[in-house]
C-alpha cells in the first residue's frame, strides 16, 4: 500500500514537472515571437546555433563554438523547420548586433547622397553588384517596390567609400561572419539529410570569390506614410538561391506564406534573431522536401519610420547545376515538379538560374 502511494506520488511529481516545463517553453517561445499577439503570425522555429553550454560573454562573432557538436545538434532541427515552416529563427548566432548596425548607418548614408552620387554606383547587368533604385527591381508586375537596394559581391569592389567612408570595412566585417555562420548552415543541411558533412559545402567552394554569386545585399525602405495602392516594400516571391539569412530592425512588414499555407502570416521581431529561409535551389535539390519560402515586406498601417533589413543569398558556385539530388537523399517525399530545368536541352546551372530571374524581375 505504502509502495504504491510512493509510486502514485512519484508520478505525479513527475508530471507536474513535465507539465511545467512544457509551460515554461511555451512561454519562452511565445514572448520570444510574439505569436501570441496577431492570428496572421507565424510560429517560427527558433534554433539556437550555439549550445547553452558554449555560450559565452566572449561569443561575439569573432570566438566561435566548436563545430561539430553544434553542427550534430543544429542539423535535425534546422531540416525539419524547413521542411516543415521554410524558415527558422536562428539565435546565438555569434554575429554581434553592432555590425548589422554599422552596415544600417553606412547604408542609411549611402541612401542621404544625392542622386546623381548614387548613380554612379548603379548596378550594371549582367553583374548583380551594386545600387539598385526605388522601382528598378519588380518582383510582380502590379506594384512599384519603394526601396533602396546595395548588392555586395565578394569579387567586386566598386564600393562608395569616398562618399561614406568606412563602408566596405563594415560590409568585410559582416560578411567574414555570415559566411563563417553559412558554413556552419551547409555542414549541418548536410547532416540533416544524411549526408556526408561536406556535401552541401562541396558545392559552395567559391561563397564570396570569383564564380560563386552569394550577394549580401544592404536594404534601406524610405517611410511612405500610409499603405497606397500600387505601392509596396517587396513584392512576393521566392528567393533564388540555396537559402537566405535575413536581418531586419524593429520596423516590421515581414510577411510570410509558409509552405502548407495559403495566407500570409507575419513574422514576430525577435531582437537579435536571424532568419534563415529555403529558396528555389534547396527546393529543386530536394525535390520540395525543404520547399522555398513566398515572402514579402508590406508597408505596415502604422507606417511612420524606414525599414532596414540586410539579406545573404546564399548561392552554389556558378556551374553547379541545378536538378534533384539522387531519389534516395530526399526519400519518402511526392516527387514536386522541379520548376527550374530547363524542358529537353537539360539542366541550368545555377548561374543561368540566377540570370533568368534578373531578366524577369530587373527593369534594365
Ligand atoms: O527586406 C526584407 O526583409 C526582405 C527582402 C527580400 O526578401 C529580398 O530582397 O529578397
Ligand atoms: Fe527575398
């Protein structure tokens, strides 16, 4: 008798601490996001890219975690989130709030030059580096996208230091850090689909140099006041490349159509967060197992101030092509229509990938 109340007690101790524990993730997670405030919010992933154990004063971008062990416990949760969502909010990142600031202001300056300054940067197809003017990029024909763009290639450097000075330092300083966190990403996409640890690497040798189109692009969105028809921030759309990571201030406007979802959902701030999100090559690779993500930036009806985001695109090396992996990577899925090959003359590579969509989406 005795026994069996211990027993019975002994389950109800650990109930009640199962119970809270799940409250208290749940909490977490919902302060965390904000979902809880708008039905249209997303409940997106969160996934800490450096264990609770490494994390460090010292984790400041520059001192990394030890990438195996963050590697084994990031993959699983990163290919179900895509899988499943399209995206995930990455924390701990390493990448320290102070550069995505400093890469905000020198764009912020960049966007205060006069026009004709600003030319002189413009982006001249076919290369993607450079500025691209309010309206010159439509990622729909109905709306006119009010936004400043800069494109930075790796292997470019046109750069408008005499104007702003020290803009390039902050783009060299960001980008070393996204491309470390990139690296991170790939090796654990890899082992995710259980795969060997390089095989995603393998076929972005080139991020950042000559032959491989991964584009950080700085992002200024004026204030436009109220919405107004035909005007917008971003267009819906999919991003072209492997995946993207997205910072963005406080501003908001992120919307997204997560895959099993018709309507557009916002994504919640989540202060220091990045966002990773699936695009059209992931999706292709894996025959939609890791389906892209349809996103676009409204202008919020509280309009009052500017956007700043900063995006990565995270592109194969040029002649890497793009077709399903072998059927045996993405088992278990529907085969989805590839939309990328090209019918009977074969498969693109990912440059002309990326060149057929500048054409549908660039006005010159
Ligand atoms: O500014 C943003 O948050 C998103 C920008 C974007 O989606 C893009 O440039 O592809
Ligand atoms: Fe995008």
């Amino acid at each position: 008798m005795l026994q069996q109340l211990g027993q019975r007690l002994g389950d109800v101790v650990m109930r009640a601490a199962h119970l809270q524990s799940e409250l208290f993730r749940a909490c977490g997670q919902a302060r965390r996001i904000g979902e809880h405030r708008s039905q249209r919010s997303t409940a997106a992933p969160v996934i800490c890219t450096c264990p609770e154990s490494e994390v460090s004063e010292r984790c400041d971008g520059t001192e990394r975690c030890p990438q195996k062990g963050v590697v084994k416990q990031v993959a699983s949760k990163l290919v179900q989130a895509l899988s499943e969502k399209g995206l995930a909010l990455l924390v701990n990142h390493g990448i320290p709030d102070c550069k995505l600031k400093a890469v905000y202001r020198a764009m912020d300056e960049f966007c205060e030059l006069p026009e004709e300054s600003r030319n002189k940067y413009e982006r001249v197809s076919p290369s993607n580096h450079g500025y691209v003017k309010p309206g010159m990029e439509r990622m729909n024909e109905n709306e006119t996208e009010v936004r400043h763009s800069f494109n930075v290639l790796g292997s470019c450097d046109s750069m408008p230091d005499k104007e702003v000075p020290g803009f390039s330092t902050a783009v060299a300083d960001l980008s070393r850090d996204l491309k470390q966190l990139t690296t991170m990403l790939l090796t654990a996409l890899a082992v995710g689909l259980e795969q060997p640890p390089d095989f995603l690497l393998s076929k972005h040798a080139k991020l950042l140099e000559q032959g491989n189109e991964s584009t950080l692009r700085l992002l200024y969105y004026p204030p436009l006041g109220a919405p107004e028809p035909g005007f917008t921030r971003c267009g819906s759309h999919y991003d072209y490349g492997t995946f993207t990571l997205l910072a963005q201030d406080c501003e908001g406007g992120l919307e997204v159509q997560t895959p099993h979802g018709e309507r557009w959902a916002r994504v919640g701030h989540l202060p220091g967060a990045i966002l990773v999100n699936s695009g059209e090559i992931l999706n292709c690779w894996t025959n939609g197992a890791l389906p892209a993500l349809k996103h676009r930036v409204v202008v919020p009806e509280h309009c009052g101030r500017g956007r700043h985001s900063i995006a990565f695109f995270v592109h194969p090396d040029d002649d890497i092509e793009v077709e399903p992996f072998d059927a045996k990577l993405v088992k278990a899925q529907e085969p989805a229509p590839c939309r990328l090959q090209k019918k009977k003359k074969g498969v693109l590579t990912a440059y002309q990938h990326l060149q057929r969509r500048f054409r549908e989406t660039y006005a010159s």
